[in-house]
C-alpha cells in the first residue's frame, strides 16, 4: 500500500459505514455508487502503479448540486474524499492513500457551449480532452492544450492539476486559456466564477486559485476555455542529432526560422526513442545510421499556409543539415505519418512501463543545464538493476522528463535517488514539478522549490 511505501499516517477521519453508504445511494442512485472492492481497484491504482489505496467506495455525481452534497455530507462526518479526474497522473495526487472516498468526475461530461466566434467553449469538468478537441475541430476551433494522456485525461483534472503538454511552448497555459471556472469547496460551497469574459479585473482571479491547486481548494465542476483556431496547416519535423549541445541550437535556429508558427519543440534522448521502438515495436523513421542517433527533435508547425509553412521548415531543416548542427531529418505533413511520429514521443511514458518499475521525475530546469541532469545521475547512480536512466520532454518550456527504470521497486534505489534528484534541482534553481503537480510524492520535497513564507500562505 502507498501507505506503507511512502510511510504515512492515516489522518484523524471517520470510517465509511453502512448508513453513509445508504446515504449516498438515496442522493446519487446505486447505479452511480461503486462498493465492489473488484470494480474498485482501478480507481485505487495510478496509471503507472506505483501507489495504490484502499478506498472501498467510488461516487459518481452527474452536477455540481450533488458535488456539493456530497462535500457537505463528508464535512460534516469528517470522511476523508480524493477527488478523481481521468486518473493519468504521475504524483500520486489523483488516487487514495487509504480509505479515502474517491469522488469520480467522469459522469459530469457535457459540453455546454461552443461559440465558433468567439472561440469559447463551456464544459463540465468530466470531459474527456479529446472528446473537446474532436468535438472543436467540427466548429475550427482546438483545445489549446494536449497531452499524451489525451484519450483518457479529463479536463477538469488537466485544470486542477494546470496540464502543459506538448504545445504549451505556442498557446501558453491553462492560467492564461482558462477564462473561468466552477468548483465546489470543501464544505460543499459552490464558487461560481465561470465568466467566460477575456477581461474582467473586478478583484482577485479566484479562477487561478483552482488551477493548479489539485483540488486542495475544492473541486472543479465547470470551465470555460479559450480556444485557438485549428490551424489550416501543421508540418512536422523529426529530426536525429549527436549531441545535446545542437538540441539547443536546433531550438534557437527554429525560434529564429519558424517564428509565429512553431508550435512544438520536444527532444528524446536515444533511450527514450527506444522505449516506442523496443518496447512498443514502433518503426524509426531515420534510417541513414543503422545504430540511431544520440537525440532527437520533433519540431512542429501550425499555420494557415500550408505551402508557406512548408517552405519555412524546408529552409529550417536545410540550413540546420548545411550548419552541421542535425545529422538526420525527415519532415511531413501527411496525417497519418504525423501521428507516427507523434506516436513515437507521446507513447514513451506508456512504453517504459514495460520495463517494470519507473521512477519518474517532471522538473523545469535552465535550459543550459536541462539535460545535465541525466548524465549526472548515469554517473552517480550505478547499480546493475537498473534498465535504463532516459530524459525526454518539453524542450521549448525548459520542462525535462527523466525516467528511472528497473525490474521492480527497490527501497534502496529510490533512497539513491530521492532526495537526491530534487536537491540537485533546487540548486540549478529548477522546479521539482513542472508540469505534474505536488500530488502524494512531493509534499516533503515542497521547500526546495518554494520558500517557507510561500508555503505557509499555502497551508
Ligand atoms: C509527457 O510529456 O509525455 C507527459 O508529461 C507524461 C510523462 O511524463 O510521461
Ligand atoms: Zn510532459
């Protein structure tokens, strides 16, 4: 049990008995209440298991009224809950620690309103992230967010938890595209701030106090985001390079080259690469060096010239071969050959999972040392158990993806690693969560990334 794991005391809550079982039924329907210990586990288990609690009761409210009667109800009992989105988190936020009732979102999945003009669009939280794109996409509009989790992530959860991606680099995040929410408090208040207004500087932003803030403050219900438009064109290139070194002046040339229509600059390491080809039996698609190549780039564009686009990629990747800076590319736009190649990056977080145990670390670092990282900890922790130590991740955000795998989980390598890695972080002045959140694993470690007066405003 995480519990045990991560050596943690079960707070001072009530147990779960039969009445407020009964309770729950007569508000929500028994077809929306789980109590079978079988149809439990998945919600107890995070997507990379490696936590996992004991909850023995899941609710599935479908509006912000029952939410809210639920909140009351727990408060009032003092019932521990743990909200839960698409349950694709990697801090160990989005399932129990130990009897917790889990408060399942995926019911509240109605779009609200989609407004082509203004490009607005309204939802509840349980709205799975690409259902919203597909959905968008029939109107010209996207989400200004995706992630490699897209098909199961809800975006009540992406909002909570403030998701990046892979093209946080072009639309920004959810602090700025994120026009307003709806949540509920823990005392089952509902918080409306759901105006969908651009502008409105009438006091606080109480918004951005729930983005981010993995339901701490309460659950998200409702958002309205700001969509950008589908771009008419996206021209991609995949790109093979020797050193980490030309990573960073691949990124600098394209900023200069692509201008207003980059909208994605990623790199994985050949370990990283591996993982979709070994483990997923993915096809590399550079061939000039049989053996691979030490790093790779996917540059993406999106614009409303296809041609033009195309043309200014073209020059990029020539100039970048001409310089010496890449060994090898390939670029496209064909659909079919650009989801292949976005298989290859968004399908290494699922891939490394069959190397057994991943210990996985999301940290925002200077781009001067974001790669440093890796090679430090390939140096420092040597032990014949591990399979393999690959970084990968959002380039253009300074956001670095570093993966440990070994067969199973060993105590004594994760106390090789942690403290170790957010030590290391915090002295390169980097975060020890970019992206993923705080969630169970980083509470402890809070202090390297936030001073002591900035956490007791958080208390
Ligand atoms: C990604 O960029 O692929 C996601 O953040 C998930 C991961 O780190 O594995
Ligand atoms: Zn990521």
């Amino acid at each position: 049990l995480t519990s045990i794991r991560y050596k943690t005391q079960r707070g001072p809550y009530a147990m779960v008995t039969d009445a407020d079982v009964r309770f729950f039924e007569s508000l929500l329907g028994s077809s929306h209440l789980i109590t079978d210990p079988d149809e439990c586990e998945s919600y107890n288990i995070d997507f990379a298991k490696t936590v996992r609690g004991a909850s023995q009761l899941v609710l599935k409210p479908t509006s912000t009224e029952e939410v809210s009667a639920i909140l009351k109800y727990c408060n009032e009992q003092r019932l521990a809950v743990c909200p839960q989105s698409g349950n694709t988190g990697l801090v160990g936020g989005s399932n129990p620690v130990f009897d917790e009732i889990v408060i399942s979102m995926k019911l509240m999945n109605k779009i609200l309103d989609t407004n082509e003009l203004t490009g607005i669009l309204t939802c509840e939280a349980g709205c799975v992230l690409q259902d919203l794109d597909n959905h968008l996409s029939t109107v010209n509009l996207m989400m200004p967010l995706d992630l490699g989790a897209k098909g199961s992530c809800l975006i009540g959860g992406c909002v909570s938890t403030n998701a990046g991606g892979l093209r946080l680099l072009r639309y920004g995040n959810l602090h700025g595209n994120v026009l307003g929410v709806e949540a509920v408090k823990a005392n089952g208040d509902i918080v409306d701030a759901l105006n969908a207004l651009k502008k409105n500087n009438t006091g606080y932003h109480l918004k951005h106090l729930f983005i981010g803030s993995e339901g701490t403050l309460g659950i998200v219900t409702k958002v309205s985001v700001q969509c950008p438009p589908l771009p008419k064109a996206i021209n991609v290139a995949f790109l093979g390079l020797t050193s980490f070194d030309k990573v960073l002046k691949t990124y600098y040339l394209a900023k200069r080259h692509l201008g207003e229509i980059l909208s994605s600059c990623e790199m994985m390491d050949r370990l990283s690469i591996d993982v979709s080809i070994n483990n997923l039996g993915m096809k590399n698609p550079l061939t000039s060096r049989e053996d691979g190549h030490e790093f790779y780039m996917i540059i993406e564009t999106a614009g409303s010239h296809l041609v033009h686009d195309e043309e200014k990629l073209s020059s990029f990747v020539e100039k970048a071969i001409n310089d010496d800076i890449i060994e090898d590319g390939t670029m496209t736009n064909e659909s079919k050959k650009l989801e292949a190649i976005w298989g290859l990056r968004e399908r290494i977080s699922e891939g490394v999972l069959r190397d057994g145990y991943v210990f996985k670390y999301d940290i925002s670092l200077p781009l001067l040392s974001f790669y440093k990282i890796v090679e430090v900890l390939r140096k420092e922790i040597r032990d014949s158990r591990i399979v393999r130590i690959s970084g990968y991740g959002h380039l253009g955000d300074g956001n670095i993806h570093v993966q440990i795998s070994i067969p199973e989980y060993y105590e004594d390598v994760a106390a090789q690693l942690e403290p170790f890695i957010f030590e290391y972080v915090s002295k390169c002045q980097g975060s020890i969560s970019a992206e993923h959140g705080i969630g169970f694993k980083k509470t402890k470690y809070l202090h390297l990334s936030r001073s002591s007066s900035g956490i007791e405003i958080m208390i």
